[in-house]
C-alpha cells in the first residue's frame, strides 16, 4: 500500500510539471532569475560535469558556459521537450544528455558528477530527503550539491499558514512548509557532507542558496 501510495504522489508532481511545462518560463522566469544565476555560478566554480536535477525546461541550459558539461533530469517529459527543442534551437553542445528520471532514484552511478545543481527541486518531491541521499549518492568527493530552495519558517504566524496551505501548494507540483530544521537533520545524519553557503535570495528571503561540499 506504501509503494502505491508513493507512486500516487509521484504520479501528481509529474501531471502538475507536465501542466506548468507551456507557461513555465513566462511565469517562473523572472521570479527565479537572481536563484537560477547564483546556482549556475557556483556550480562553475567546481567545473567538470554538472548534473542538473528537475531541469524542466532548459531555461538555465544557455547561461552555462560551454566548457561545463551539462546532464538534465526531469521528471516531466512534457518540459523535457521545451528543454530538448532549446537545446537544438541554441546548439548546446555541452548538454550531453536530457532524460525523464525521478530525483528520489537517479540512475547513475556513484561518484558521477563533479557538481548537482537543484533549482526548486527539494520542495517538489514527494520524500525530499530521499532526493538529497541521492544528490549526495551521485555526487564526487570535494564536489558540490547547489541548491536554491524555498525555506520555510520553523515555528511562528508564518510556519502556521505555510502548513495550511499544503493541501493546495500540494496539488500544484510543490510544498510551502519544509523549515531549514529539515535540513540541518539531514546534513547531522551524514558525516560527509559540510555546508559551504546559505544565503537569503528574492523574494522576500524566503528561498535560500545552499551549498554542501561532499567530504572526502
């Protein structure tokens, strides 16, 4: 019954990506534009192969630099094809690969990438903490997960009114409560992972960039 009902859940996350997949880049674009930049530029800072999980539609692809090498996943076909179609319409030649696989089981092997960037992914899964095991799984030693997230309030008026609004945010492909609490969890259960960086982005601090190095 728990796989089914996972697979329930993973089932709608994919039919909410697959509907925002035509409107997507006209809604999000700007709002994420200052998260999206900041990733891109730290991931350049490590170089090498970059795996850019909930890819979508491609609108980050053109603004790495051609010496990176680039692998998209996403769990909606519907926005893989707006990424694949910007990918041939702009000639990007480093995106090496772009394939429908879901963040909670990446199919690569370990230590595959020099870099795992997760642009508004980690609120959109159904177990996120399963999807930061992988990025971790996946990623070298001295290689970085970059990470721009919505962060939600611990504790107050504002934690009170993100959690009611679960049922709706839900249904649309992504959770408003998942307090920074969860995180620093999940770094304590894993002795390999240093945090680098939060910082507060637009709008309003509530999304953050977060950096964690994978220890040697």
């Amino acid at each position: 019954m728990a796989t089914r009902i996972e697979a329930m859940r993973t089932e709608g996350v994919t039919k909410a990506y697959d509907r925002w997949a035509p409107v997507y880049d006209l809604v999000f674009g700007r709002v994420f534009e200052t998260g999206r930049a900041l990733s891109i530029a730290a991931a350049e800072r490590i170089g090498g192969r970059v795996l850019e999980v909930g890819v979508g539609t491609g609108i980050s692809l053109p603004l790495y630099s051609p010496d990176v090498r680039i692998t998209g996943v996403d769990l909606s076909d519907a926005m893989l094809d707006k990424a694949r179609d910007r990918v041939r319409e702009s000639g990007l030649d480093n995106v090496e690969a772009l394939a429908v696989m879901d963040a909670e089981d990446l199919r690569f092997a370990d230590d595959s990438f020099d870099v795992v960037v997760a642009q508004y992914v980690v609120t959109a899964v159904p177990h996120p903490e399963r999807a930061l095991d992988e990025f971790l799984r996946v990623v070298r030693p001295g290689g970085e997960i970059v990470i721009t997230t919505r962060v939600s309030a611990d504790e107050g008026a504002r934690r009170t009114i993100e959690r009611a609004l679960m049922p709706v945010t839900s249904r649309l492909g992504f959770r408003t409560e998942f307090p920074w609490s969860r995180y620093q969890r999940w770094s304590a259960e894993n002795d390999n992972v240093l945090l680098v960086e939060r910082r507060l982005l637009p709008p309003l601090g509530h999304f953050s960039l977060v950096r964690y190095c994978k220890i040697q």
